[in-house]
C-alpha cells in the first residue's frame, strides 16, 4: 500500500504539487502570491499556496529546482515535519553576480522530495572510531 500525503489548498488559485514525468523524484511546487515578488540578494519566503500532512515515517524536504539553480536563483533546502501543517514557503534569493528575479503566480519555485525516516537511536560516547580521513572536513577527500 502507497503512503499517501495529504495536500490543501489555501487558496483558490494554489497549484498542488506535481510529479512532472515518472521517472521525476520531485514534486514542483508552484508560487501561489497576488501579482509578482521580486527576489533579490537578501532571502525572501515565496508562499505555496498548499499544506500538507504527512504520515509519520516519511521525510519531506523542500529542495532547488535546477534550472533556477543554473541561473543563479536559489531556494534553500527545508524540511517539513510530519506534525507541520501550516502553509509551505520556499525562502528563495539570488547570487550576487545576477540581478532580481521576479516570481509570478503559478511559477514553478521548487520541489518537494520525500524518502523515509530512519529510526535511530543517538548514543553519546567519549570518543569516535578512528578512520584514514578522521575529522578532515569539507573537500578533505579531494586530492
């Protein structure tokens, strides 16, 4: 049996999430707003339109859409908790080599990816297992 997500609309106009081709892991999501938003440097949140609620045991996250990505417009990840029901907003803001971006109704602003919850325990302990890479951070796998 499928899970499934239950979606309201909070407004007449809000688009639901779609899946655009089956072989698609993401869901857009559309920008639901009266007339245009302009997005610039500093980040702004984008109203869906839509709620959700979602069965415990799955992970909702809002992540990029690519396109928008390429051309400098980011939309930072988020995750919706199963017990959130309050309208989906996508904070979205530009990189400083590119100029506003303006958002209209019905645009497609990000996507919503879902996987599963993994259920583990957290253990604190003095110290870690020993590894070649140890604690060497971001990029330390680059040679």
């Amino acid at each position: 049996m499928r899970d499934v997500i239950r979606v309201q609309k909070l407004r007449p106009d809000a688009k639901l999430p779609f899946r655009a081709t089956d072989g698609a892991t993401g869901y857009d999501l559309y920008a639901c707003i009266d007339g245009e938003m302009e997005v610039g440097q500093e980040p702004v949140r984008v109203p869906a339109g839509v709620a959700i609620e979602t069965p415990t045991g799955l992970d909702v996250q809002i992540r990029p859409r690519s396109g928008l990505s390429a051309q400098g417009v980011m939309a930072t990840f988020g995750t919706i908790d199963a017990d959130y029901r309050g309208e989906l907003m996508v904070t979205m803001y530009v990189l400083p080599f590119r100029g506003t971006h303006v958002v209209r109704n019905g645009d497609r602003i990000a996507q919503l990816v879902i996987g599963l919850v993994a259920e583990v325990d957290m253990e604190e302990v003095g110290e870690l297992s020993l590894t070649e890479r140890g604690a060497g951070g971001h990029g330390s796998t680059g040679r």
